[in-house]
C-alpha cells in the first residue's frame, strides 16, 4: 500500500472508533430527552454507515488494483 492509502485507512479506522465511542457514551448517558438522545444515536449510526461504506470502497479499490 502506498503511503496515502494507508493514511486514508488509518483515518477511516481512527473515524470509526471515535463515532463508535461518542455512540456507546449517548447510549449509556441518561441525560436529557429520550428523543434527543435517539435522534443524536440515528445521527451518529448515519456517521458510522458512511465510514463503513467508504472502508469498503477503499478496500476494493486496493483489492482491485493488487489485483492488476
């Protein structure tokens, strides 16, 4: 891998660990509405989806030209 895929990478696993973090302490936390809290969770499953996704492409892309 060339040294800016492997910073891509990294940065899609540092992005990750930190939505997956912020979403366990909004589960865990009991303050303010339920609704608020719900809509912040969803916001940040949206977050982690994207991240996913992107790691995926990623994961092709370098797949796809190991492969060449």
């Amino acid at each position: 891998m060339t040294r800016m895929i492997e910073i891509i990478n990294n940065t899609l696993i540092l992005e990750k660990q930190v939505l997956e973090q912020e979403l366990e302490e909004i589960i865990n936390n009991k303050q303010g509405s339920v609704g608020d809290r719900v809509k912040k969770a969803t916001n940040i499953l949206s977050k982690l989806a994207k991240t996913d996704s992107a790691k995926e492409t990623l994961n092709t892309y370098i797949n796809n030209n190991n492969n060449k």
